[in-house]
C-alpha cells in the first residue's frame, strides 16, 4: 500500500478497537451503537452529499467534493468494522475482481446456479 493510503490502514485500525472497546464520548461508538441501520443512514446521507458536490464548479466545488468523498468513506469503513471485516479483505475482493468487466461480473452475480 503506497504512503499515502496508509492514513485509510490507521483509520481502520482505530475504527476496529473502538467496535470492540466502545469508548464513551465516540462518535464511531454512538454509530455503532444504532447498528447497521444507523450507519447505514449516515452512508446514504453521505452518499447523497458526495453527489450533489460532484455537481459543484471550480476548485472550491473540487474541495467540497473530496471532503464528502472523505466522509462517505469514513462511515462506510465504520461499518466495515462494525461487520468486522478489515479494509484487506475488500481489497482482495476488488483484486479478485480485478481485469474483469463489470457488465460480466454483474451477469455472473444473477445467474441462477445449478446443481451440475
């Protein structure tokens, strides 16, 4: 992972010990404590902002956008590691997607599977 990911590793770290340790006064574990379907509301918000800064002219609507980008990530790691799945284990799902077209994994994904 280069250098400048390695802030996205820490996060994830730090995220991880609070789902297990639930410090009092956090934000992740007020997040935590509403579950999937709190965290899930803040991704969606996120999500929403994130969009509507895509939209944003010049270098200032540039900045809005990243900030969002960053928050959208940020909820969506929390719940990530309230599922406990680590970030590596999303990276080697995207490697193991990795040279494949989306339209042909999405295909794969519907299939009905048979007992072949």
């Amino acid at each position: 992972m280069s250098d400048s990911l390695l802030p996205l590793r820490r996060l994830m770290q730090t995220l991880t010990e609070r789902a297990q340790s639930r410090p009092e006064g956090s934000y992740t574990t007020k997040l935590m404590a509403g579950g999937t379907g709190k965290i899930g509301d803040k991704i969606l918000e996120e999500a929403r902002e994130l969009i509507e800064a895509a939209d944003e002219p010049g270098e200032a609507g540039r900045e809005h956008f990243i900030y969002e980008a960053g928050d959208l990530i940020y909820h969506t790691l929390v719940m990530l590691a309230y599922r406990g799945v680590d970030l590596d284990e999303v990276a080697a799902e995207l490697g193991r997607r990795e040279g494949t077209s989306g339209l042909v994994e999405k295909a794969n994904r519907t299939q009905p599977k048979t007992d072949e």
